[in-house]
C-alpha cells in the first residue's frame, strides 16, 4: 500500500489540506506540488520540498524520486505576491528576497546532491523558478501541451538563478534565447532545447513515468549513487580531470559487492540481487 504523508500549508491550518503530497510505492516517492491554482514556491513549499527531499535521501525504501503537481500550472516560480509584500520591512526586503533565493538554491542543489535519481512530471506551465526546478532534475517528462519559459525579463527581474540550471540543461544560445526574450516554448521546442527527455500526450504521463522510475528502481541504489555523483562532478571538471576522476570512481565501482553481483549475475545468465553494498 502506498504511504500518504501530506505536509500542511500551516500547522493551525489543517482544513487547507497539504502544500505537498508524498506518497511512495515499489521505491517510488511521488512528491507533488498542491499549491494551487499555480503552485508558486513559496517559502512554506521550499521547506516542505527541502524537508522531503533530506528525508528521502536518508530513507533506504526510496530509490526514485518523482516531483509532480496538481491543476494545469506546474508551477509558476516564485511567489511574487508574497516577496512585494515584504518590501514593507524596514530593510525594504532585502532580507527576505535573500532567504527566498538562497533556500531556492539550496533546494536545487539539494537535487543534484540527493544519491537517488529524481524526475520532473510536468503537466502544464513551467515558469521561472518553476522552469529551473525542472531543469535541475536529473530526468524530465511533459505532457505535448506542456509549456516552459523565464520570463524574468518582461516584468523588470531577470531570471538569474533559474538560468544557473536553464543554461546546464539547455544550449548556451537556446538557454540565452530563453532568458533574453522571456517567450514561452513549447514542449517540442523545450525537448530540442534539452529540457525535457520526452513529450507524451497528458493520458500517459503517469504511466510513462510510473515506467522509467520503474525501470531505475531496479537498479542498485550504491551503483545509482556512485553514478550521480559522479555524472555532475566530472561535467564541471576539464576533460583529462574528468577522465582521471571517472577512472577512479570505476576502481571504486568494480570493488563493490553489487558490481561483483551484478557482473556475476550477467555471466551467469541469471537476475542480479542487489545488496547496496
């Protein structure tokens, strides 16, 4: 049966219902954004995503993560309305605006740094720090209607943080397109960018997903570990740095007992039983 754990809007607010959803089955978390109608990360729903996510990296029954939402908006970024309202304070918000961008950044990095594959479902707009919180994940599906932009420019704040993740996942000139004229791109359009790795229609979404998470589920979770590591370490190294460093990490990777296993088990013609050891 799957686990249902609702983190709530406000703890004296119970009858809003949860800002995220958690739910996880065969490994699967499925963490989704209930913050509607447009799923704005505000504060309450970075911590909400920071709390999980730490829980889940420390949780030996997760091997996939799935970040999902409800409505038809993934999520449009920030929350605007709640950063004006902090241009009241004395410091003119400054303090708050750095909370907001700096746990955003920690969230982000957080998905690169979590040692379990997470993937981006998305139904909907991706919009600024929306946008980046798809590019930041390590695999990402949409729906054919799905739409993505950083659309900073046109309202007088360019999208600064979400373009450190934009523009690692897209084409330097395609993520700059992006960013310079803050138009929307389609799902096709984002998939030639590199956003997203696949386009399906809306039915399938879940089911598409449901596979892939499926499939890497069943892997070993040390060897997923090893793999992600070292997939974003060596993207930020020179090229014989990342040889040097990738080689390393397969002497570690072949000492393993589930690279014992698993290369026992394809000898042996058999299926491999992993020990995460």
């Amino acid at each position: 049966m799957a686990e249902i754990v609702s983190f709530r809007k406000d703890a004296d607010s119970a009858d809003e219902g949860g800002l995220l959803l958690r739910s996880l089955r065969d490994g699967v978390l499925r963490l989704v954004l209930n913050n509607p109608p447009t799923n704005v990360l505000s504060i309450a729903l970075l911590e909400a995503l920071m709390n999980a996510l730490e829980a889940a990296a420390a949780d030996l029954d997760v091997r996939v993560v799935v970040i999902a939402s409800t409505g038809n908006v993934f999520s449009a970024g920030h929350d605007l309305k709640e950063l004006t309202a902090h241009r009241a304070d004395d410091d003119q918000g400054a303090a708050f605006f750095e909370r907001s961008f700096r746990l955003c950044a920690d969230l982000m990095l957080k998905i690169t740094h979590l040692p379990k594959p997470v993937i981006a479902e998305v139904d909907g707009l991706a919009t600024a720090a929306g946008c980046q919180l798809v590019a930041s994940c390590d695999l990402a599906i949409c729906t054919d209607t799905s739409t993505f932009c950083t659309p900073g420019v046109n309202i007088g704040l360019f999208c600064s943080t979400p373009m450190v993740a934009v523009s690692r996942a897209a084409h330097r000139k395609q993520a700059m397109e992006m960013l310079l004229t803050g138009e929307t791109i389609d799902a096709p359009t984002a998939k030639d960018f590199g956003l997203v790795n696949r386009i399906v229609p809306k039915q399938y979404l879940a089911q598409v997903v449901a596979k892939y998470a499926g499939v890497i589920a069943g892997k070993s979770p040390l060897i997923l570990k090893i793999g992600k590591e070292a997939f974003y370490r060596q993207l930020e190294l020179p090229v014989e740095a990342a040889y040097d460093y990738t080689a390393r990490v397969m002497v570690e990777n072949m000492l393993t007992s589930d690279a014992q296993e698993g290369i026992g088990a394809f000898l042996g013609k058999r299926k491999a039983e992993w020990k995460g050891e």
